[in-house]
C-alpha cells in the first residue's frame, strides 16, 4: 500500500492497528521547571519560552525551540500545541516508514522470489514442449509406418 507517497508493506489495516497502538505523550514546560531533575537551558533567551518533551512510541524528544523555524524561536504557550501536533505527525510518520516501508532490500528480494517462479514456469514450458516433442515423433512415425507420409 502507499501512504504519504511512500510504498509501504503492510496492509491498511495493520498500518492503522500500528498508529491506533502507538503510545503519544507531551508535555509543555517553563525552563524554570527541572526535567528529571535537571534545569534545561533556554537557548531563546526568552523568559516566557517555554520547553516540551514529546514521547511517541518508544523515543522521547526534548525540544527546548520552536522547530520548523529559522534561527531559534522561542517556544510559547499560545504556539506550543500546534509545533506539539507537526512534530508528533513527523515523527510518527518517520516511525512508520522505519518500520513498513519498502527498502531496496525488500524490492531485491521480491525480484528473487518473482525470478525463482518464472524460472520454475519455465521449467514446467520446456518439460511439456519436450513431451510434445515426442508425442509428434510419435505421430509422425505410426504415420510413416501406416504408409500414409
């Protein structure tokens, strides 16, 4: 199947089952709040900056600046759900594709397996063209001794 313009190999159905089971968590905080303990540095310089952590599936990402932005903007609580939403999208996107879409490898490998029954096919032809063969010489030798050739 294909999906954000990218060939994929799982059906709709267990594509859908993976994003319905993946697990995506946020949470938006001032740099004045510690994270595990620990204070993250504001790279903005701005006081009202705020700071989120995005977990989706097994990978958590700190993200101390607005990404999909030139330079480093700052992060706020008006804007953060919506840079939250894109970047969840992306991420799930990239671990979609690392998990179901069609690698070169994967191509390779059905170009084997599409190799190895054209070859058996072949076989199976040049096996029945050989019985015709002798089925014709058959033929044309009980034709020659009937004397009719």
């Amino acid at each position: 199947m294909e999906y954000k313009g990218r060939e994929l190999i799982c059906t709709e159905e267990e594509l859908q089952q993976f994003i319905d089971g993946l697990t995506i968590m946020h949470q938006v905080y001032k740099f004045t709040d510690k994270f595990n303990g620990q204070f993250i540095h504001n790279p903005t310089g701005n006081e009202n900056a705020r700071y989120y952590v995005l977990q989706v599936g097994d990978r958590t990402f700190l993200q101390p600046h607005a990404p999909f932005e030139m330079g480093i903007v700052p992060i706020t609580e008006e804007n953060a759900l919506e840079y939250i939403e894109r970047h969840a999208d992306e991420l799930t996107d990239m671990v979609i594709f690392e998990k179901f879409a069609v690698q070169p490898e994967d191509s390779l490998e059905v170009l084997k397996k599409k190799n190895s029954e054209l070859q058996i096919i072949a076989d199976e032809l040049k096996q029945r063209n050989a019985a015709m063969q002798d089925d014709q010489l058959f033929i044309l030798e009980a034709l020659a001794t009937a004397g009719i050739i």
